[in-house]
C-alpha cells in the first residue's frame, strides 16, 4: 500500500522524542511536511503555520496536533475542513465541547479523527486489562508524582487557564485506570491544591468509585524530587498488581510479568494507520472527562507559590 | 391508561414551588410518596430515605429527584436498581461521569432516564428555536443577573464543592442557548469570580463560538440587587430577537411575538410521561459540560468575601 503522507504540526519536545523516531520506524507513513512557528526537522519541507501548509500545495493525507492543547482545536478545524485525516495528541483539546464540535466536523468530513492516549499504548496495560476481565479490581491506588521543573522546563502554557496543571501528567494516569477498569468510574471528592501565583493544579487528590463500589484513589504531585512514581496498584480478591514506571512494568503477586515490547509511540502510529485504513474515528473524552469534573466538584485549596 | 405511580425525593423550595402543582394538575401522574429527611407534601406518604420508601412495599413507578446534585447520584443509582423510572432535576449530577454511569444503568435496567432542563420548557424557546434554523444567529449575548441573598437563603450547598455557585442559575441559560443554537457551542475563554470565602463562583464571563463563528458571550452575576435580569439578546443578518424572564417573554425586532401559554413544569412532566410510555431516554448534559468546560478552562478570580 503506498504509504500515508503525514505532517506534523506543532514541533516541540514530545515531536522530537516521540513522534519523529515513531513515524520514521513506521513504513506505512511518509512524514512530508511540519509547520511550526520556531521549530522543524531536519529534511523536512517545513512551514510556519498550518494555513500556509494547507496552502502550499504539498500531498498531504494526515496530519498529526502536537500544539498545547489551548490552540489544537483551530488546527485540527483546519486541518478536518482541508480533508485531512488527524492525530490528536493528548489531551485532545482545552475543553470537552470542542471534542465534541471536532467529532461532529470530522464525521461530516469522512474522515479520521483519533484523540490519542499514549499511556494506554505501554506494554502493561492490555495485560491488566484482561487480568481484572477474569478479576474484580476492589482497591486501585494511583501514585503519579513527579518533577515539573525536570520535566516541564520553561513550558509556561502548562499553568495557565486550559494547560491542566498536574493533570497534564495526571490525565495519562487516567487514561489508564479507565482502559484496565471493567466499570466506569466517577469522581466523589477531590482536591486541588493551586499555587498562588498560578492558574492550574501543581497537585490532587482524587477519589473515585464506579457502581461496584470500587475504591480508586489517585494522588497526582508535581513537586516531586529525586525518584519519581508513576505506579498503579490494584487490590483484587486473591491477586495484587502493582504497575510502575507509567504501565512499562508490571509485579503480579511480587512476581515480576511478562510483557510485549512495542513502544507507546510506534503502537499509536499503528493504531492511527488502521483507524485511517478502516475509515474510522477513536474519540474516547474519558480520562478528559475526568479532569473537568475534578475543576467543578473539587475543593481548590491555595499554596505556596511556584517560582 | 392507568396513572403513573410516582414518588418524590429531596422535598424543599423547588418541589413546593413547581413540582407538587404540575403533578397535582396532570392526570398521568399519580403523587404516592415522598422521601425527605426534614420535609413532606400534605396528604402524601412520607418516609425519611430513599431505602426506607424503596423497602416499604409501597407500590411506586416513577421517581423525581430534586436534592442536591451533590447527593443525587446515589439516590438515582437505588431507583434504577429497585427498577424506577427516574426524573432528575437539574443539574443531573454532580459530575458528569457520574450521569454517564447512570445512563448506562438506566439503559441496562430498560427504565427511563430523563435528565431535566426546565428553562427549555418555557414558552419562548421553540419558538426562538425554529426561528434561528431560517435566521443563523451571528451574535449571543446571555445577561443572567440575580441576587443570590433572595433566591437561595440558607442553602449552603450552592456554595461547596460541586454545587455550582452562579452556574446553578447560569446553567438555565446555557440549556435554553445549548436547545436553540443550531450548531453545537464551544468555550473560548470564561473568568470565574469566587469570593475569598467560598469554593464556588459568585459571577462567571465566557465566551463561546462555534463551527461557524458565531459569538456567544455570557454574563451571570449573583450579585444584582433590585431589577432581576434573565435576558438572551440574538441577533441574525436580518433579525433581532430579545428573549426576556428566563424565555417567558420574546420580542422579535422590538414587536412582541406570540408565545404557547403552557408552564415548564407541567410540559416537563408531559415530558417525562411521554418518555416512560414509550420506554426511552432523554439525558443531554451539553449545559453540564459547559460548565464543567468553564471550571476547566476558566481563569480563577478571587473576590470579596460573601457573608
């Protein structure tokens, strides 16, 4: 099959991390074209905006959104009118109704839209799901904390209105939880605690329950040093699962379990070239979903301010 | 037909209000029992809990929630499990995962589930509707303005985690504007005013657009003394509609325009029996995930205390 001409639009950190090495280690896409204000990739015909991109002529099939999340919504409305298949970094966008208008344009358009959740593409986690397929979860504690200056340098966007706080990493978690989980889950308390000189959460405690009864905790902090977590463990009746390093390691029973190989990345890029090749969209707002909810119901507790 | 057997639970200001009227006047319906912890309708069965009236063998097919949202997800989730058709009142949850797992209950238990929106019942907003398919509205502006101290005396509830704050009565408007609009609304930009005292905001400014652009700008305040305002001004290429006392009253290029003389209230309930006798569903949280959206997406604006 001749491959699918893919631009990328929005060059940064996690482009030349993640999605660069995925595309090029992957023959089905061709990666032809980037726009991006400050940023491009060697060898690729680069642009400053996705409009002169659109406009330029270029064979493009698909486009994948690595923008923060406040201005993905106008490129991926582009991008959709244009008639090009997209890929939404995660979270799919500033608000949940702008999911839902993108959806809508991209049904009307017939073609694909994945909002992506790269976490749910780590090798523990279709392993657990089917674990808790065969046994009921009755205690899921989620650990995610980690280092904003180690990992978020000079990002300012991340703590204004819209850039989440320590829900950015948080989010990954609960795309997670809500992958393995047999029953949704929703939230029934939450902290957040916001510091004072900023607009988003640099840490949160979450309870969540689903109509089981289960009981989902989650604390999400930023201002971790040293070592950092990022650790599920679930409490069935006879076994105990503990995911660390973000589902990339899995203890059955302090036994460690065996797990396939494929990388986040090239396992999205994979799903993406199916979705695109079936016709299909994969817009799950859930673990987004999630977060809203915690901005409206939880308790927002000032601290100390972040410098 | 034989009435239908229903039951109230959460009995305060808006069931004495609204609710017991509509019931009394509608002959589908048939009031048996209430469950309130401190209150009770005249003449009706009363019980303290959910469980209690649930276990008391008294014979009940419908039931209307009208506590709190903060503890409506419970009460909701023992109707549908006892088998009851439910009506929530708005806003349907506290969360709005939580409403996403009673939908699918409802769905698993072939009951009905109607999520209410009572401002969409009032008279002018079929009418303004049908008029906005043929006239594409390019201008919005909603002007919610009400006094907190008058509306809601002693109901501390509006002001904890999860009880909305402004967007209680702020929510009335984005179901009218969410029911009339034809293309599906986005938040762009929203600041919330919290007093210094208080976990919800007293006075929210957003700005919406949608697929179209069109502008959607909105303005609730508690704080209006004297004249209440619950105003929804749209203008189109040609038209100019002013809808005026939350839908009741609709001027059309300064002329008054006719309007259905029925009640929100007892249409909701026509409503609502229609649903049950033809074993569906109706549970739209778009109004719900705009607030959800402006809590997420919304700058936090400390303001003077509220005593």
């Amino acid at each position: 099959m001749t491959p699918i001409k893919l631009a990328i639009a929005g060059v940064g950190k996690i482009v030349y991390d993640q999605h660069a090495p995925a595309i090029a280690g992957n023959p089905d896409f061709q990666l032809v074209a980037t726009a991006s204000r400050n940023h491009s990739i060697d060898g690729v015909t680069a642009f400053k905006t996705m409009a002169e991109m659109l406009d330029s002529g270029t064979q493009i099939d698909a486009i994948s959104l690595c923008m923060p999340p406040q201005y993905r919504y106008e490129a991926a409305r582009q991008a959709l009118r244009a008639g090009k298949h997209v890929f939404l970094e995660k979270p799919p966008g500033a608000t949940l109704s702008e999911v839902e208008s993108l959806k809508a344009l991209a049904a009307e358009q017939g073609v694909t839209l994945f909002a992506s959740w790269h976490s749910r593409h780590a090798p523990a986690v279709q392993v657990v799901k089917r674990h808790l397929q065969q046994h009921a979860p009755r205690r899921v504690e989620v650990i995610w904390r980690e280092d904003v200056r180690h990992w978020h340098p000079d990002q300012e966007w991340i703590w204004q209105p819209g850039g989440l706080g320590v829900f950015d990493p948080g989010i990954n978690a609960l795309s997670i939880v809500t992958e393995i989980l047999p029953q949704a889950m929703f939230l029934k308390q939450a902290t957040l605690e916001v510091p004072a000189n900023r607009q988003t959460p640099i840490a949160a405690r979450l309870a969540f329950t689903d109509a089981l009864g289960t009981d989902v905790q989650a604390d999400f902090d930023w201002r971790q040093t040293g070592e950092q977590t990022w650790d599920i463990v679930i409490d069935t009746a006879s076994t105990h699962l503990h995911l660390k390093k973000g589902g990339h390691e899995l203890w059955i029973d302090q036994a460690p379990g065996e797990l396939p190989v494929e990388g986040e990345y090239p396992s999205l890029y994979a799903h993406f070239c199916q979705l695109i090749r079936n016709k299909s969209s994969d817009v799950d707002v859930a673990p987004l979903r999630h977060v809203a909810d915690a901005f409206m119901l939880g308790e927002h507790v000032v601290t100390d301010a972040f410098v």
